[in-house]
C-alpha cells in the first residue's frame, strides 16, 4: 500500500472541495480531530468538511513535505484559503487502515 499517494488523494481532494472523492478514502468510522474538532464518522466528517468548503472561496494546499511510518502519514503544509487573505501552517497525521481507508486525521496549526 502507498501510503504517500493515498494522502496526496486526500490533499488534492480537500484542496478540489470533492466530497466525493473524500468519501472513498474515508473509513466509515474514522476520526478527525483538529484544532477546534473532535469529530467521529465519515458522515460527520463530510459534513464539517461540506461547511467549510461552503465558507470558503478557494482553498490551496501546498505540501512541505511528507513522512511515513507504517500505516502513518505526517504531511506539513501551508494551507492558503481565500486567494491568500487566511494563511495556515498544518501538520496532518494520517492513519490508514490496511485496505487504505483513512481511519484518523489528526491536525494541529502551526
């Protein structure tokens, strides 16, 4: 399993809007915990995804770098939304699954 390529999917997706595409890649029981979140399921999930997708104009991801271990992926990145009025430094810590569902994302601002 590419652990690296599943979680450039999941940037490009997020950086695209696509619930779609974040659906496939989220297991039906994972956990996202944030900075202001704690959230439980996939349905959950998208939803919080959904309205923040809705709050923004535009949301580009760029990848610092990316580390793996395992099951586990660290991406550092700086998140620009809204043509670059909100600018964000993030580090995601992403857990697969052995079929290469997300089962967690846990996401700290820097």
């Amino acid at each position: 399993m590419d652990t690296a390529a599943l979680a450039r999917r999941y940037f490009a997706a997020f950086e695209r809007k696509d619930l779609a595409s974040l659906m496939e890649l989220f297991h039906p029981d994972m956990v996202l915990t944030d900075w202001e979140n704690h959230l439980c399921g996939r349905d959950a999930v998208l939803a919080h995804n959904q309205k923040v997708f809705q709050s923004l104009q535009d949301i580009r991801v760029n990848l610092l770098h990316l580390h793996e271990a395992g099951a586990t992926v660290i991406g550092e990145m700086e998140i620009i939304l809204n043509g670059g009025a909100i600018q964000l430094k993030v580090v995601d810590v992403i857990t697969f699954d052995e079929t290469g569902a997300i089962l967690s994302i846990r996401a700290y601002q820097g």
